[in-house]
C-alpha cells in the first residue's frame, strides 16, 4: 500500500501532463519564489515569476461576499460583480472587456459568501495595461443611476431565472436560511429580492467606497513578470488610491444548532424527489479542516466514493449525489444533496443518505479508503501548481482563507498526518441528528413520506 508521498512521482507525471507545462516549472515554486509588499495605502502584493511561458495572470481578492452584507442591502457584493465591467473615467462602458481582448487578455469574475475575484490572464508584454484597466475601475467606477437600474434589473432577472431553473439553488436557499439564524450565511450570495428592489443610490456607493478599497485587497500576479517590474507598476497605478477605514467586522456567531431542522419546499415541475442533508462544521484553517475535506472526498468524489457507490451503484436510489464543503472565514455547512431515482421515496432516499453517513462515525474508514483520497489530494495539487492560473488561484486562496500563502506548501505534510481515527473523530462530532438541517424539494405528491422521515437510518439516532 503506497503512502501518499511514495505517489509523488506519478502525481507530477499526471500534473504535468496534463497542464502542458515542463516539469521544471512544476516543481520549482516554494514558498521563497513568492515575494510581497504592502503598499503605502495598504493595498497587499504577492509576486510570483515563473518564466515558463510569455503569460501572466493578476488575480484580485476583494475581502468582501454577502457575510459583509446586512438586511436591507443583501446582494451588493454579486451586484458589483457585473458592475465593475461598466465603465469608468479613462475606459469607458464595455472598454474593459474589449482593451483587454485587444491586448490578447480575457477576464472573468466571481463572488462567493466570503470574497469577490477578479482574474485576468493575458500576455506578459500587457502588464502595464492590466494595471491602467484595474486601477481606473477601483478608483473612478462610474456608478451612474442609469447604470445602477439597468444592472439591477438584470440581477433580479438572474436572481428569478436561477431559481426557476436550478433545484439545486432552490433548495440550498431554504435549508441555509433555515440553518443560520443569526449569520448572514443565512442569505444567498445573489441576496434578497425585496433587498435587491430597495438599494439606494447611496447604498450603491457607500459599498465601493468601502470594500473596493486597496486596504481591503490582496492581489496576486504570477507568470513571466519581474517583481521590480510589477512593484514599480504597482506603486504607479495602485499606489495613489486612497485607503478608506476598516470595513465593519462581521462579528454575529452562529449560536449552537440544538435540534434538527427540516424544510419542505413545493415545485411543481419537480420528476424526482431532491434531498440536501447540511451540518454546521468549522471554518477552512481550523484544526479539523483537513479531516472533513478528506472526508468529503471519500463520501463523494469519484464513482468509487461510498455515496456514488451505496446509493447509485447498489441500491439504485439515487441519480445524483454530491457534496459541498466551502472555504469559509466563519464556520459553514457541510452540505449532502441527492436526487431520487425513478419511483424512489423521499423516506426511501434520505434514510439512504443518513445511513451511509452514519456508517462513518460508527465504524470509520480504511486505511485504503484514506491513502487513496490522500494520493488523490497529492495529484491535485501538483496538478494545480503547475499552471500560472493554479498558481496565482491558491497563493490567493491560502492567504486569505488559512492566514497565510506559505501554507500552502506545508498542506501536503498536513493532509499526511490525518489518520482514519481523525476521520471518525470529525464525522461523530459534525455529523449528528441535533446539528443538521434537511432540507426537501418535491412536486407535493409524496407529503405522507416526508412527514414520517425523520429517523436516523438502521435505528440509529445520532
């Protein structure tokens, strides 16, 4: 049985294969091949080169999701999502997308609960215009009325097509309202109709001021860049932003779930019963972060997984199972979602689920089961870092969700230690009756099931 780093020279070999990059870039990012500053306005700086290829990539981390927001004004952070494509002082509405497309640069966005992203990717000779395009969006977004009701009416658009469309997104917007009551994970990132209806201009512009602020900002730029290049530029174009005061801190704890809370949501254009199981777990960098993440891929990543393999593959209960466990700055939900099988129970389905997961925290897992999930993690990572994207996505990602970029080069040391007895130990202390939420999505023809699903599985009551 191989541990996880006798797999070390397979896991690279994959990695770099498919990446398309040499096997010298992949390897030679560690920890002192990053460099930082912190600029005067407060604004954070990681630098990566890597020569590799004649690409670049600058990915901005805003410290701000819909945790930052309040009742009243859910939904800013997604709503400045599309706003900052809008145009501002030097480039205009939709110069952004097209400056940058003309350079041979593309771009993407994304907000979640806890941060919003900007990533731009593009050949290294367009440095400098990377930083014109940014710096005029941070500093001189036009935040025009008109501009203000035209997104608006396209966020309230998605916010009804998504759920019209998306069981998922039904759902999971039930169960974690009703799993939070007190944290602002209790709304959706896209946030509140009425909420969204209601922003004030000044509401708008209270927001960026505030969070598209440098201080409130990490940014990192990998690829064929110097770093004396990219502080220079930084220092020019970033620099003369002015810092604002600190964000207000989101300080709302999460009181202890004492009960177990269910939900029951009518679709008519619902065919087969949906079921999502969610438990309240830590935050990403607390001491059982390694455990559940492992634990989650041996529940449910890859067709050998014991959801896929119980519930699909045996009992044919189910079309779809998957997991979600988010990187979060505040403890979140460990979340199950399954969808029935043709003429399978709501009953059916959901002790299924309650039964597998409880196998974990009565009889724990293999040896086997815990170094294939481990090789797995290993061939991911290197997999990862061995792109300039990959790269620049997890130095970002590590320094704001688990304090520091530099531990990013020590997971691997990390996931190693965790034992199958630390898999038991987090499945018996976050997987039980009292802490979860259930949550159930049906067409309304199988009420008399769900009314009576609320046993453990196997007699068990956890």
């Amino acid at each position: 049985m191989k541990s996880w780093f006798t797999g070390i020279v397979i896991a690279l070999s994959l990695a770099i294969g498919t990446a398309g990059t040499s096997s010298t870039a992949a390897a030679a990012t560690s920890a002192d091949d990053i460099k930082t500053f912190t600029l005067d306005n407060g604004m954070k700086v990681l630098v990566l080169e890597d020569h590799s290829i004649p690409n670049a990539n600058m990915y901005l981390f805003w410290k701000v999701g819909s945790r930052n927001e309040v009742p009243g004004i859910t939904g800013l952070s997604h709503f400045f999502e599309h706003m900052m494509f809008n145009g501002s002082k030097k480039y205009g509405p939709k110069m952004f997308d097209r400056t940058m497309e003309a350079a041979g640069g593309a771009n993407n966005a994304y907000t979640t609960e806890n941060i919003t992203v900007y990533t731009d990717w593009f050949p290294s000779d367009a440095l400098e215009l990377m930083f014109d395009l940014e710096a005029d969006r941070i500093a001189n977004l036009s935040i025009d009325p008109g501009m203000v009701e035209s997104e608006r009416g396209v966020v309230t658009s998605e916010r009804s097509t998504g759920l019209e469309n998306s069981n998922f997104r039904t759902i999971w917007e039930e169960v974690k309202g009703s799993a939070f009551r007190a944290h602002p994970y209790s709304w959706s990132v896209i946030g509140h109709e009425s909420d969204i209806a209601a922003w004030s201009q000044q509401d708008v512009e209270d927001y960026h001021r505030t969070y598209y602020a440098p201080n409130n900002a990490v940014v990192v730029i990998a690829g064929d860049v110097k770093f004396k290049d990219v502080k220079k530029m930084a220092e020019k174009h970033f620099g003369p932003i002015p810092a604002q005061p600190e964000p207000r801190a989101v300080v709302t704890t999460e009181p202890e779930q004492k009960g177990e809370r269910r939900v029951y949501v009518q679709k008519a254009s619902v065919t087969s019963p949906n079921i999502m199981l969610a438990y309240h777990v830590p935050e990403a960098g607390s001491d059982d972060w390694q455990a559940l993440e492992l634990l989650n891929d041996i529940l449910a990543t890859g067709r050998s997984s014991r959801l896929q393999n119980s519930l699909i593959d045996e009992q044919q209960v189910a079309t779809q199972v998957f997991t979600h466990l988010p990187e979060s700055f505040d403890p979140n939900l460990f979340m199950f979602y399954a969808v029935a099988a043709p003429d399978v129970s709501v009953k059916t389905l959901e002790m299924a689920m309650i039964t597998e997961i409880n196998k974990v925290a009565a009889e724990g897992v293999t040896e086997d089961e815990l170094t294939k999930v481990k090789n797995r993690k290993l061939v991911d990572f290197h997999r990862t870092m061995a792109t300039i994207n990959g790269k620049a996505n997890t130095i970002g990602t590590y320094e704001l969700f688990y304090g520091d970029f530099t531990r990013l080069f020590s997971a691997p040391e990390e996931y190693e230690k965790i034992t199958p007895a630390d898999i038991q130990r987090v499945a018996q202390a976050y997987f039980r009756k009292a802490n979860r939420t259930v949550g159930v999505l049906d067409s309304g023809e199988d009420t008399d099931d769900i009314k009576v699903a609320s046993t453990d599985g196997e007699g068990e009551n956890r």
